[in-house]
C-alpha cells in the first residue's frame, strides 16, 4: 500500500514519526505552512521558516525514504497580525521554488477582512504562479465560512480544479463537491473527522477530487490516520483500486498540475516510489 499525506506538518513531528509513517506505506506528503502555535513576531521569522520547510523537512524526510513537498503562504490566522502582514511581499520569490507544489494554507480562520484581503492576494500569487491553492476552512462557523470560501475562489476566477478546499466534513463537502473544487478532509483522534464518519462520505460522494490527509501538528494528532482510513475503506469493501485512487492518484492529480511534483526515489530506503516526476509540459 502507498499513501501520499496531502496535509501534515512535519516540523511539528518527530524523527521516529518518520519512521513509523514510512513502515505504514507513506511515501510522499506535502507541508503546508501554518501557524506554529507562538504568534510570530516579524516577517523574518517567516522567512526562516520556509528556508526549513525547503531545505531541512525534505532532507530529514528522505533519510525515510519519504518525499516532501510544500506549499508557501501567510496563513489565516496571522492575516490578522499587522506585523506578519508584508510577508505577502516576500512570497513571490519563494514560489518558484522546485518543490513548492502549491500557496496554502489560505482562507479564513475569524473570516475578518484582513483574512480576506490575504486570501484574495494569494490566491492572485497562485495565478500568477500557474499553481494549486490549498484553502484552510475555518474551526468554528465552518459552514459559513467554507460558503465565503467559495464565493471569494469564484470571484478570483481561478479554475475549481485548482483549488482543494480542506478540513470538510458532512456540513461542508456537498457544497465543495457541486463547485468542482477538490474536497480534503483532516482525520484526528478527537475532532475533525475520523476513519468511520470517513468511510460514509466516500460511499455517498465516490472518490473522485476526495483527498484524505492527517494535519499533524503540534496538537493531539496522528500522522498513521491516513493508513486508519485505508484499513477501514477495506474493511467496508472498497477495493485496493479504491484505497490507491484515495490515498495515492488522488494527491498525486491534484499537486501534480504544479508541474514540479518529484516522487522518483529520493534516498536509499526510498526505493518504493511510483509515480515519478511530473512536470510540466
């Protein structure tokens, strides 16, 4: 079994969580920058920490034969911070980086108009940058907010099938899958979703643009989720084509339109890989 963990932060995880992700047959993930739990301070603290998410995380992953990706952005919730909003200026240069594969996370965490201005200007970095957008819906008022959400990515004009609207649940993923954009959804031990409540919204919606991720972070999480709902799909009789599309094609389509998604082997114990290079044309 191969799993591509769409959504997980690794700066936030252990070595050892490495190594158990790769022996549950994760192969590729992609970090999307977020908040870090300390309010940053000034936008070098930003800069820094993409340098790591380019350099350091993708090294660190491929001692465990894991691909890492990123996606780069000035996340929702410090859109609020005055003092983390010029970063916005700084982001051009680093997405043409090879391996940012997308602008995210973006959207809304309090929907409050510094939110949205952020949101809006980024998701013209990733016109102009021809990449995908990965859109964080917000904790509370999830509904409202993921409405917002749609109408702000149709009032860009950036093509649906670029977009994965992300942490959804039975609220939110009808409205996402009727707009064409891709559904993610964040499996947790507590909240958010889990590998059961899963399993439904898969038989009723199908598997197609459905991608299924972890969000590890620094809170309580779990980055060997996306084998938990893998297992359960089985379990409920979805086929091993089913798993893959979910878990693997799926994640591999969406990032892929980047152009700069390298899964060919990247370390020693890395040998296991499929799907090569995509890039673009």
């Amino acid at each position: 079994m191969r799993i591509f963990d769409p959504h997980v932060h690794m700066t936030s995880r252990t070595t050892d969580d490495y190594r158990r992700m790769h022996a549950a047959g994760v192969r590729a993930v992609v970090e999307p920058a977020f908040w870090l739990g300390q309010p940053r301070t000034n936008v070098g603290s930003f800069l820094d920490y993409f340098d790591a998410l380019l350099g350091w995380e993708p090294y660190r992953a491929a001692q465990h034969g894991i691909r890492h990706h990123c996606a780069l952005a000035l996340n929702p919730k410090e859109a609020n911070d005055p003092r983390c909003a010029p970063v916005l200026a700084e982001l051009p240069r680093y997405l043409l980086k090879d391996s940012v594969v997308a602008v995210g996370e973006v959207g809304y965490d309090s929907m409050t108009p510094e939110e949205e201005r952020a949101f809006e200007a980024q998701l013209a970095l990733a016109q102009d940058n021809d990449l995908p957008v990965l859109v964080h819906t917000p904790h509370r008022d999830k509904a409202e907010g993921t409405r917002r959400t749609l109408d702000v990515v149709r009032a860009a004009g950036i093509p649906p099938g670029l977009v994965l609207v992300d942490h959804l649940n039975e609220l939110t993923v009808g409205m996402v899958a009727d707009s064409g954009c891709w559904m993610g959804f964040s499996i947790y031990p507590d909240t958010k979703m889990d590998p059961d409540r899963m399993v439904t919204l898969l038989k009723q919606y199908g598997t197609d643009r459905m991608l299924v991720n972890s969000a590890a972070d620094w809170g309580r999480s779990d980055p060997l989720k996306t084998r938990e709902v893998a297992d359960a799909m089985l379990a409920a009789g979805f086929g091993g084509d089913d798993v893959d599309q979910v878990l693997w094609r799926n994640p591999v389509a969406f990032y892929g339109q980047s152009g700069r998604l390298d899964l060919s082997s990247g370390s020693e114990s890395g040998s296991d890989y499929a799907g090569n290079t995509i890039k673009r044309g």
